[in-house]
C-alpha cells in the first residue's frame, strides 16, 4: 500500500432533494427532506394490512410516493363514483389509513370476542362439527381388517367342516357295516343282558337264577370268546359276530317240561321212553343277538332241571297213598283211579341225528300248557320266597331262616305249630291238584255238552265263569223247556268244580257234593231234567182247552197257547181215546206227559231202573227193551199212576 | 382222668357240627357309599337291610386261664325277634391253602331273659358295644357292612359314640364241617370287591 496515494474518496449521498419547482431563472427549489417522523409516517403506509388475509390488493403502496399520494390514489379511483365526495386532502393525518385498519381490526377482533363467548355459553349458539365425508386416506385399515377376519374365518370353518365330514363317514359306515362292529362294542351290548365278570384273563358270565334266589347247586357260569375265525379275505358272512359265548355242556339245546294227562297204560313196563316231540324252539326276537337265544335257551334247560329236580325229590320223599313212580326223565302218580298224570322233562340237544330219529307218534294236544307255566310260575315264587325279607336275620349274626321259625325254639312251638309253619305242599302236590281240578272240569263240561246234545227238550244251557282259580271253577247251568223259559225258572245250578268233587248249590238253597265219578253228575242232571219236566207239566194245569178236534187217525188239542199236535202213531193205536168221558185237561196234560216220558226215556235203552223223586208224580218203572205191546201197558200204568197224581194235586 | 377244661372240648350245638368262615375288612366313611353300591350290585336282588344291634359279651372263669365266651346280641330296631346266644370256637389252624378263617360255631335262639340266666350261671359281663350297619346275601354268603359303637354309660344303649371313623365288613357263612368249597367261593366273591376293600383272614390271637 505504500508507494501509492490514498486515494481520497468522498462519498456523497445522493440525497438530491426533489425538486420541488424550477424558477425561471434556473433555480432550483427543493423540498425539504423528509423528517423523522415523516419517514416514519410514510413507511407506515406502506403497510398493507390486508396481506395477511390473502388479499391480493397489490402494493400499490408499496412506491415511495406520499403519503398524500395514497388517499389521493385511492381517492382518484373512486373519483369517478363519488364526485366532489372525496377531495383530495393533501393534509390528511399520515397515519390516517393505520389508524382505520387497527380500527378495523379492532372491530373484527371485537366481534370474534362476541361470537366466542356467546358460543362459549353454549345457550344461543353451538358449534357443530360439519359431517364429513371419510377421508380416503383414512378408509384402507378398517377394510383390511374386515378382509383379514373374514379370511381367518374362512380357515376355522374349513376345519370344523373337515371334522364334521369325517364324523358322518364314520357314522355311516358304522351302520353300513354292521358286520364290522368290533369285539367291545358287542362286549358292552352282552353287558347290558348278562353279569359278566373277568377271571384272569378270561371273562366269565352267570346264568343261573342263583341271585334271584335259586338255590340249585348248578354253578351256571359260561364263558365269552373273541371269535378270531375270520377270514379277512373272503366276504364276511351275514351272521358273522366277534364275540361267541361257550355254554356248560349239560344246558346245551332245548327242553321243556311235558305234562300231560292220559288213561292209565295198562302195561307198566313202557316207562322210562318218553316219547319227545321236537318243540319248535321259541321264536326269538328278530334283532337279538344269536348269543341272546343261546343264553336264554341254556337258563331255560337250567330251570327245567331244576323244577324236575324238585318235582322228582318231592316224589321220592312225601309219601303218598299211591306212590309217586320216578323213572329216568318222567314222574308218573295216580291222580284218579284209571288215570295217569307224567310229567317229563324233555331235553334235546342240538346234534342233527337226534332231530332225525324223533317221530312224532305223540300228538301234542296231549300236553298241557297251562300246567308247564304253573311250574314254572311255582318255581319262580319258591325262588323269591328264599329273598324275602322274612328270611334276613335280625339280630344280623343269626343264621338265615324264616323269621317265624326262629321264634319256634324260644316260645317252645309244638310239631303240629312247626308244621303249619313250613309250607305243607310240594311242588309235585300243588301240580297234582292243578292236574286233577283241570281235569274233572274239562269232564264236567264234556258231560253237559253231550247231555246237550243228545236231550233235545228240555234244554240245557251252561254257562261258565271266566274267572277261575287254579283249585276251583264254577258254571251255572240251566235247565228249561223250550216256550216256557220266563216260567221254569226254578232249575238253576251253581256247580263248585272243585279239586276232587264238586258242589252243586240249588236255588232253593239245597247243597249236594258230588264225587269226581262221571256217573253222578250224569245222573244227577238228568234227574233235573225231569224235575223240570214236572215243573213244565204243572202248568197244563192252568191251560184252558178250547176245543177239541177229533179227526179220524189224527188228533190235535188246542190250547191258549198254542196248539199240540198229536201226530197219528202206531204206538198208540191200542189206547182208547176216552177224551169225551175223562175230564179233557187231566188226559191232554197226562197224554203229553207220557209222551214226553216215553220219547226221554228212549234215549236210554240201557237203563234198568231208576227211581225219581218227584215228589209229586211217583213212578216206579222198569222199562225194557221190548217196546211192544209191553209199551203200551207202560202207557197204561202211566196214565192212570198220572190221573191218580194229579186228582191229587188238583184236589190240593 | 378228670374232666378236660371246657375251652378244649368242641361244642356241638346238635346234631350237625357248623362252622363259621369269616373274611374281614374295612373301609373309611367316605368311601361307604360306593361300597355299597357296589354289593347292592353283586348280591342277591333284595331291598337293602339295615340293622342296629347291641351285642353283650359274657365272660365264664374257670381254672383255666382262657375264660369261656359267649356272645349275646339283640335287635334294636325289630320288635318281637329273638335273642340269639352265639358260641364261637378257636379257629382252625388248618393247612394255609384255606382262605377263609374257620372256627367252631353254635347259635342258639333265646327268650329275652337270656342276660340273667347268663348271669345265674356264673357269667360275667365283659363288654358290650352297639352295631349299625347293613346286611346283604348271596346265596348262603352274609355280607355286614357295619359301624361299632362304644357305650358310654353301662346299660345305657342311647349314649352312643363311635369307635372309629371306619365301617367293618365281614363276609360270613355257615356251613356244615369239611366243605372247603365254600372257602373258594367266598374268595371269589372277595376278588371281586378288591379295591374297594381287601377281604382278608384275620387271626384274632395276633391282634391281642
């Protein structure tokens, strides 16, 4: 910097001053500088105070002209609007236009205050969002939600839809495939029928009646196998099922008990070969099991054993009066004289040679069905004897017994008190009794039925109660003339059929026993069948004649009630008719009385003689078999022993 | 010789000599009612029986030094039964095959008079004790399931208390002599309540 001159450099500002007029002469007359305050003045107006806003009022303002400029300017525009309203004023205040936009502002401010503090109040004025529209840009995460559940739910049901799929295949083919079932299944099915229980490894079953209070010693028990003979190859066959149940030897097939009632065998010595005939088994139920009807056919041979078994020890220990005879599988007593009751138990296996050698010689209508189930009906009450309560110990350590026959040692009972306290009847007696009440009424009934039959005036009409004991039936029998029901009331019977005899009970209050013979009650019903012929024939007595017709051969006699033929008859050719001498009404009614005699008496050319008591009419007769002239001398002997009666009656 | 001491001899009770073969054991309270259930199931078909006993235990000293036994018991809960005097013999010491204890047994219906003919005869009251429980069977088998009770006061049979928390089951049966069958049943039928209860032979002589 040495060795060159410091320049001086002088620095003017270029504050010309405007000009504010040029004389004539050239001089210049300037105006004053602006002041502070005037600067300051025209920078205020150069604010524009409506930039904040967004006006786009230009800044026009913005020249460095005056102040008065500004009004001037903004004057000059509206000058052609308001004339002569606005004149220029160069001496307005400077800060004129500041002061009306604060002022303005003021008021904006003013009136923002108002409207916030009436709405603050929230009384006259509120504010409310305005609805809008969602946005786009919020909407895509609630739809991706809503997108992603559904899928996740989609999976879950998909799932479930394959668990349920496979559960209904199974179910269907459990019962397509029926064959298929698996050994436990069958186990539990055998369960449900049958008490099981498992011994080592095997597994054992009971079926004796032994807890149903049986006290039979047979231990019952069979045993259950896995039935592993299955050919997976070949086709299953139809009945195939995984579970087999092996039975005792000795309860395998069928049986039965056989009771039937037949006249004596004259030969004793064909005992012991019961002649079997091969019962159809009992229809089992169709959608048992093949190892259900096994079962139950073994319990049934098993409680037939055990009634036979019961039946043949009654018979060889209770004395009778004609003994019992037990012979191999038949028991055979005398319920009656010339009658034999057997009863056998019939067991056939299931062995295809037996089937073929039975005959069927023996027809089944021989065997009583009724008598079968009373056994086993009295065999199931001995059993539930043996559980009653009556047999538990009270104190508990005393012995089982029955309660009463405790009581016997400390009350001291005598034998015949001991005796009646035990049930006195068997088995085998209680089956007897049964047999011959059975039989004596099937006799009774057959007797009246062919009395019935072959007596065709007067009728005779049974009828028989539908309720009935094992010991005791009962039958009302009637006896009446055909035209005269309402009036022979009288004959009514009340037989009792008992067990060895039978009771009749006359309306009249009358009881007569009768024995099991078939001849008395024969003979005593035909001897009411006279005595309602007496009673018939005491009504003629009350019939008027009317008139009397006499033909040559043929006669009839007409009454009130109807007329009676007296058909031309050889027999009775030889008697004179003496109508006209004898009083009318004694010779109708003998006439008729005889002839209805003479026709019932016919029927029983076998007679000897009988003797009646009728009381009123007493005939004596011995009728033969000579019906000739013989006849006719009977007839006489009637008539005139019938005039003689009924002179009598009449008088009386 | 002179009279051998009456403990020794056999007692006959007749005709028949019966033995008595005994199977015991125990379960707690809480587990009675499916014990219960399950005998109900395995027993005969019966309405089940409950009973309430009071059993006397008489006591004769003679010069030996085993006093002679006799049991007296009565039922509370049915009128009009008999006493039943019950002898009970040692027990068989037999082959260990036998499952079941055997021992000589009489019993003997009485009038109700028993406790002082007893007495006349020299007995001695030893103890006495009340039991309540229930009875089932099967077949000749007596199943008692029963709960002891200690009398407090002498005589008196209401003031009762129990003697454990825990019900006695014996399994019973007489039987005639010398049928050692019925020993394999009552095992049988004591498998079949195992793990409910154990059945087992208990000599009375160890617990003393």
């Amino acid at each position: 910097m040495s060795g060159v001159r410091a320049v001086r450099i002088s620095i003017e500002s270029a504050c010309e001053k405007q000009v504010h007029e040029v004389g004539l002469d050239g001089t210049e007359t300037y105006l004053p500088p602006l002041s502070m305050s005037q600067n300051l003045a025209r920078l205020a107006q150069r604010i524009d105070f409506s930039q904040g806003s967004g006006s786009e009022e230009e800044e026009a303002a913005g020249t460095e002209g005056d102040a008065q400029d500004w009004p001037g300017a903004g004057s000059s525009a509206d000058q052609d609007d308001e004339e002569g309203v606005v004149k220029f004023q160069p001496s307005l205040w400077p800060w004129d236009s500041v002061r009306n936009n604060l002022r303005s502002a003021l008021t904006e401010m003013c009136v923002l205050y108002d409207v916030l503090s009436i709405v603050r109040d929230k009384k006259f004025m509120t504010l409310d969002p305005v609805s809008q529209d969602a946005l786009p840009p919020k909407q895509n995460p609630q739809t991706l939600q809503l997108i992603s559940k559904k899928k996740s739910l989609a999976g879950a049901a998909q799932i479930l839809l394959k668990g349920a799929e496979r559960l209904t295949k199974s179910v269907t083919e459990n019962q397509e495939n029926k064959l298929q079932r698996d050994f436990n299944s069958e186990l539990l099915r055998l369960r449900q029928h049958w008490k099981l229980r498992k011994v080592g490894d095997k597994i054992l079953g009971d079926l004796s009646y032994r807890s149903a209070g049986s006290l039979f010693p047979h231990h019952g028990t069979f045993e259950v196998i896995k039935n592993t003979d299955l050919d997976l190859d070949k086709k299953i066959p139809e009945d195939y099922c995984p579970l087999d149940v092996q039975i005792p030897s000795d309860l395998e097939g069928s049986a039965y008990i056989k009771v039937s009632i037949q006249k004596q065998a004259p030969d004793i010595g064909d005992l012991g070969t019961v002649n079997l005939f091969k019962r159809p088994l009992p229809k089992s139920k169709p959608g048992s099991p093949h190892w259900q009807t096994k079962l139950e056919a073994a319990q049934n041979v098993l409680l037939c054993k055990e009634i036979f078994a019961q039946l043949s020890r009654e018979a060889v220990q209770i004395k009778s009066q004609i003994p019992h005879i037990v012979v191999k599988n038949q028991i055979i007593s005398q319920p009656f004289p010339n009658l034999q009751l057997s009863i056998s138990l019939c067991h056939s296996s299931n062995d295809k040679k037996s089937q073929k050698s039975t005959t069927e010689k023996q027809c089944p209508e021989d065997h009583l069905y009724v008598l079968e189930h009373n056994l086993h009906l009295l065999i199931r009450e001995f059993h539930k004897q043996t559980l009653s309560s009556i047999m538990m110990p009270h104190p508990a350590s005393a012995p089982f017994g029955h309660k009463r026959m405790r009581l016997s040692g400390p009350q001291a009972f005598d034998k015949n008190e001991i005796n009646s306290l035990q049930s006195s009847e068997g088995l085998l007696e209680k089956i007897i009794k049964q047999a011959k009440h059975i039989f004596l009424r099937s006799r009774a009934a057959a007797t009246i039925d062919s009395l019935a039959s072959r007596i065709e005036d007067p009728q005779i009409q049974a009828h028989w109660s539908n309720i009935n004991d094992v010991y005791e039936s009962s039958v009302k029998v009637l006896i009446t003339s055909q035209g005269y029901e309402q009036i022979c009331k009288s004959i009514q019977l009340q037989l009792n059929i008992g067990v060895e005899q039978i009771r009749v009970v006359h309306r009249d209050g009358r009881v007569i026993t009768l024995s099991y013979q078939e001849q008395e009650l024969q003979d005593f019903l035909l001897s009411q069948f006279v005595m309602d012929l007496k009673v018939a024939a005491r009504l003629w007595f009350s019939f008027l004649v009317t008139n009397v017709k006499t033909f040559q051969k043929v006669m009839f006699y007409k009454i009130t009630n109807g007329v009676i033929f007296v058909d031309h008859s050889k027999k009775f050719s030889g008697i004179k008719w003496k109508v006209e001498t004898l009083f009318i009404k004694w010779s109708c009614l003998c006439l008729h009385l005889a002839l209805v005699y003479y026709d019932f008496f016919q029927m029983f050319p076998k007679e000897v003689s009988r003797n009646f008591d009728l009381k009123c009419l007493q005939i004596n007769y011995k009728y033969k078999e000579e019906i000739t002239s013989k006849g006719v001398l009977f007839l006489k002997t009637i008539i005139r022993k019938c005039l003689f009666s009924t002179l009598k009656l009449f008088t009386l | 010789m002179e009279a051998p001491p009456v403990t020794m001899m056999p007692v006959t009770g007749g005709t028949i000599n019966m033995m008595e073969y005994l199977l015991q054991g125990s379960v707690l309270d809480h587990s009675l009612e499916s014990l219960i259930h399950r005998l109900r199931g395995l027993c005969d078909n019966m309405e089940p029986e409950t009973f309430l006993d009071h059993e006397m235990v008489f006591l004769l000293k003679g010069q030996q030094a085993s006093p002679f036994v006799l049991r007296a018991r009565r039922s509370m809960d049915r009128a009009g039964a008999p006493w039943h005097l019950r002898y009970l013999g040692q027990p068989e010491m037999g082959d260990k095959n036998r499952h079941a204890l055997v021992r000589n047994c009489v019993d003997i219906a009485t009038s109700e008079n028993l406790t002082d003919f007893l007495m006349e005869m020299g007995f001695r009251m030893d103890h006495e004790f009340v039991a309540k429980g229930h009875l089932f069977r099967k077949g000749i088998m007596k199943i008692m399931v029963y709960k002891v009770f200690r009398i407090l006061v002498p005589g008196n049979t209401d003031s009762t208390e129990a003697l454990s928390l825990s019900y006695l089951v014996e399994l019973s049966v007489v039987a005639p002599a010398g049928q050692d069958v019925v020993s394999d049943d009552m095992k049988n039928f004591a498998e079949q309540l195992k793990p409910l209860v154990h059945l087992e032979k208990i000599d009375p002589k160890r617990l003393m």
